[in-house]
C-alpha cells in the first residue's frame, strides 16, 4: 500500500480516514452499502471527512491551472 506524500500535511482525522478507507479494501473491493457500513462503524460519520479531502483536492488543482 503506497500513500501520497502529502498525507502527512493533513489533519490527523484525515489520516485516519485514508488509511482506514484504504484496508477495507482488502475486504471490500468497492463503495458499496457494505463498505460504507465498515466506514461508519470505524469512523462514525465519515462523510464529512470524505468532503474535507474532495475540498481540499479540488483547491490543489485549481491551483494548478491557473
């Protein structure tokens, strides 16, 4: 498993959900019902973070068009 360099620059609730999203795809190879019931039961409401991370990349590559 490999993780972006800029991982460690993100909240550590961010981490968090990388990593865990990451291993329960060892188990569950899509975002099925079954994934996301894995993901709430670990995280709680992971969708926030989820939105967090969608956020923050879009800012990145606008950055990186302009």
């Amino acid at each position: 498993m490999n993780f972006s360099d800029e991982l460690p620059a993100l909240k550590f609730e961010l981490w968090d959900y990388v990593i865990i999203h990451e291993l329960l795809h060892f188990s569950v190879p899509n975002h099925g019902k079954l994934w996301k019931s894995l993901m709430r039961s670990h995280l709680g409401e992971y969708e926030a973070h989820e939105g967090e991370l969608k956020r923050i990349a879009g800012n990145k590559a606008l950055q990186r068009t302009r």
